[in-house]
C-alpha cells in the first residue's frame, strides 16, 4: 500500500471496526441475528476483495515498471561501446 493512501486505509478499517463492534451488539442482544451475520460477511467480502485488487494494481505496477526498466542496463553498455576510439 502507498503512503499518500494511509489515511483512506485508516478510515476504511475503522468504519469496518465499527461495523463488527454494532454487529457483535446486536448479537450479544439477541435480536436480529441475522442482520449480524450479514453484516460480519458483508465486511469480510468487502475487505477481501479490497485487499485483492491492491495486491493485483501492485503486481501490474511491479511489472510494468520491469518493463520499462527492462533495457536501462543495455543502453548504458551500448553507449560506453558507440564511444569513439582514441
């Protein structure tokens, strides 16, 4: 994860927190079971997939910055081999 999303990340885990705190509520009441259990797999999901497409943008990034970083060496060794001879 970047930097600059820290603070996206931090809220979205705290409203998550939340979201369990009211459902272990509703749980512990005895009343509207349900409603709970919906809500525990709803954040699960949502969590879940989340975290799954961070993971596939930083694998795409890592490869597309490969890619272009792929020919940086060879450029070099080419350039130092076009020098003229003295």
């Amino acid at each position: 994860m970047e930097v600059p999303g820290l603070r996206t990340w931090v809220i979205f885990y705290l409203i998550s927190f939340v979201v369990l705190l009211w459902a272990a509520f509703l749980t512990i009441n005895g009343f509207m079971l349900w409603v709970s259990l919906m809500l525990v797999l709803v954040v699960i999901g949502i969590n879940f997939v989340t975290v799954s497409n961070q993971l596939k943008a930083h694998a795409s990034r890592k490869a597309l910055q490969a890619e272009l970083t792929k020919d940086v060496g060879k450029n070099a060794e080419t350039e130092v081999d076009d020098r003229p001879k003295h």
